[in-house]
C-alpha cells in the first residue's frame, strides 16, 4: 500500500498534525460532514469501507479506512493533504474549495472511529 501523497510532499505532510480534540462533539461533527458536504460517503462508504456506490464507477478503488494495514502506514498528515489536494490517478478530487482545513480534520477524527466500528453487514451499502 503506497501513499497516495506525492514524494515531494511527504514528509512537509507528514508534519502536519490534527490540532482538534478527539472529542465526541469533533467526531459527531466530522461524521455530518462525511455523510453530507464532504460527499466521502458516495465512494468510502456508510461504513468507511470502500464500497460506497459511487465506487462502482472508478478504476482505482477507494481506500478502505477500516483495514488494520491502512491505519499502520498513514498518518493524518498524508490524509489531511490527501483530501484536501486530491490524488492523482484516482476518484479522489481536492475539496479545497468544498471544505475548510478545520472540516477536514474533523473529518479525520471521525475516519479514526472506523477501525473500532463492529463489521458492517454484508452488502449494507447497496442501499446508499
């Protein structure tokens, strides 16, 4: 699994560091604006896994925020810059202009529930 930011900009982010709270507020918050504004659900998923029905369509799959491996090689820094510049050769579109720096990382500290988040049921997301 590679990292989907580019080499020239790694390590400035891979600094960067979540300046929010891992409050239930934040994550509450980051979970209204995955669902709806940040538009992540359409490709990550209800459940973060990637099968979002959006993700039909694209040639690169979307990550999956629930596998062990993901968490273990990233840092929010890489996702930070990840979503809020895209990434090139896949579905993922900079939301720069859609979201705040703020949104993002609330964003973030709702993706980092995932992994402790039970299974989701087989097939849940066809219904989104």
């Amino acid at each position: 699994m590679h990292s989907k930011v580019p080499t020239t900009h790694r390590l400035e982010a891979r600094a960067l560091v979540n300046p929010l709270p891992r409050s239930q507020h934040v994550i509450d918050e980051g979970k209204t604006l995955y669902e709806g504004k940040g538009l992540c659900i359409r490709c990550h998923g209800t459940y973060g896994d990637g099968k979002g029905t959006g993700s039909i369509k694209l040639h690169t799959p979307p990550r999956n925020f629930r596998k062990h491996d993901f968490w273990k090689h990233r840092n929010e820094g890489e996702l930070f810059w990840t979503i809020k510049n895209g990434s090139a050769g896949t579905g993922m579109l900079e939301s720069q202009s859609l979201l705040t720096d703020q949104e993002i990382w609330k964003i973030l500290r709702y993706l980092a529930t995932f992994p402790k988040s039970p299974e989701p049921p087989p097939d849940a997301d066809k219904t989104n």
